[in-house]
C-alpha cells in the first residue's frame, strides 16, 4: 500500500482526543498532535511565502526543540527536500559551512536562537571575534554578507494567511510517495568509525597550507575502520612536503582525530569527469587505492 506521509499525520491529528498527545515537554513546552500539524501548516506557508518552493533544499540548525519537528513536517507538506544540521557534521569554518551548504544545494537556511550566560569578561571583544561586521560597522550600518533573512515569528505571520494555508493544502495532494523527501547524505561523504565525515571539512583547512595548490580527500577501504581517509593533494609548483609534515599540520591546525587522513598522497593532477567541470572522485579514489598499494575491492 503507497501513502504519503502528511495525510496520515492529517488523519493522526484529528484522530486522537481534544488535547491530542503530549510529544514534548522540554523547556516547559507542551505540544499535542494537533498543534503541530497546525504549526506545521502555518510555517509551510510562511515557507511558501518567502518562496520556498517543490523540491527545494530547506535545511536547519536549531537543536533540540520543537521548531525542529514544526519544520521536518512543514518542508515536507510543500514538497520541499528535508535537510536537518548538525553543527560539528558540517564544519567548524565559514569556508567548510559554505561549501557544505552550496554543495547540498541548499536555498532556504534556518538557524535556532543564540542563548548566552548571565555576566562574562571581556563580551565585546569576543562578540566582536564572532561577528567582524559588528567591528567594523558604524551604529545602524552593520555590514551582513546575506541578505533575505526572517525570524521565525515572522515566517509563521506571514503564514497564517488562510490564501496560502489554502495553496500549501492544495499542493499537498500534488505529491507522491515517490517524490525525493529527505537528503540523507552526498555521495563523496566518507564514514570512518561509524561517524559521517564530510570531504569539505578536511579540504578547506589543508588547502590554507602554503605549499598546497590544491586537495581532494576521498576513503579507500580500510579493515579497521571501514574506510581511511585519503587526501590527495597537488603542490605548488617547485613546492616540496611529505606525509608527516602534512599530518603534522592538520594536527597543529586543530583538525580532530575522526576527520585526521590516515593517508597522504601527491599527485600531479586529478582525473576529470567527461564533462570536464569537476574531479572525478570514484577515478581519483582507485588511482588512491593503486599508489598506496591496497587490494581492489571485489
């Protein structure tokens, strides 16, 4: 039997007694069925209204709370692709964040609140090590790189026009079980030690090295483990290194053990895909195997 999901969570809501069932009581928030399949509803058309549309990646930052479980359902209901966060999965720099969020094809970001603590010293310099624009901006003239950005309050404002709770209810019936849903994972993502590496998270630092013109970081099998990093990196032109002072680097920058290459390899160029614009990994990952002399895989 083929169901889509937001007609059962409908059924569900209406299904159960006034009141619903509790399904969470953190922070001293109570929610029922009923309430979230209508926050669901009035943040799908918030989501609409800022144009947000079918297949669309929305993906989110917002910790344990209920907002999480308001937007899982709400992406969903506009046909639009899942992608929930996690902080230390997708990098710990602007630049590995970027690249992350570029690569998932992500169009529409949600960050939770920033909770901070009672009295500490020194709060404007380390506000200002967070947030340079705040340094450098005159009052009333902060300097933001991203422009289009809502509170939340204001998304659910916006969707609590019945027009659009209307449209994003017309085009819940437009969907099929088929339809992508959730992205899970890319394909070059490695997973060592049971944890998700992401490749952007290693390149980006090591590619900061002065004698690195470029890198690419793909798994190759590993007993132990069940893939080992490999980064494969090309040099600077007259720029000489081996694996120990590259690891040695990653170690001093901070990079920490699960996303440290147990390989290092160097490599005059990297094979392409046959369109030319990008590396081709799965290439780049046998020519890996073949140099550190490893078995190939049946």
């Amino acid at each position: 039997m083929e169901v889509v999901w937001h007609h059962e969570l409908h059924q569900e809501s209406h299904r159960l007694p006034a009141g619903g069932r509790n399904l969470w009581t953190t922070v001293g928030r109570h929610g029922s069925e009923l309430a979230r399949h209508s926050s669901a509803n009035r943040l799908s058309a918030g989501l609409k209204a800022i144009g947000t549309e079918r297949g669309d990646v929305v993906a989110w930052l917002v910790g344990h709370h209920p907002e999480w479980i308001y937007l899982y359902f709400a992406v969903a209901k506009l046909g639009a692709i899942v992608l929930p966060l996690q902080a230390h999965r997708v990098g710990r720099s602007d630049e590995a964040m970027t690249y992350s969020l570029k690569k998932a094809g992500v169009k529409v970001l949600v960050i939770g609140d920033i909770t901070g603590v009672d009295q500490t010293d020194d709060t404007v310099p380390y506000l200002c090590s967070l947030f340079p624009e705040v340094k450098t901006a005159k009052p009333g003239n902060l300097q933001i790189k991203r422009i289009g950005t809502y509170s939340m309050n204001e998304v659910l404002t916006m969707g609590s026009d019945a027009k659009l709770i209307a449209e994003v209810t017309a085009l819940q019936d437009q969907l099929d079980c088929h339809d992508p849903f959730q992205l899970v994972f890319t394909s070059d993502m490695i997973i060592r030690n049971a944890s998700n590496v992401y490749p952007s998270v290693i390149e980006v630092p090591i590619t900061k090295h002065p004698k690195v013109k470029d890198v690419r970081v793909v798994s190759v099998p590993d007993p132990a483990s069940v893939e080992e990093i490999c980064a494969c990196i090309i040099l600077k032109e007259g720029q000489t290194t081996d694996p120990e002072e590259m690891k040695t680097y990653c170690v001093k920058i901070g990079m920490v053990p699960i996303e440290l290459p147990g390989y290092f390899i160097f490599l005059d160029e990297f094979p392409v895909t046959t369109t030319m614009q990008k590396v081709d990994r799965k290439k780049l990952r046998l020519i890996a195997m073949e140099k550190l002399g490893l078995p190939k895989e049946s």
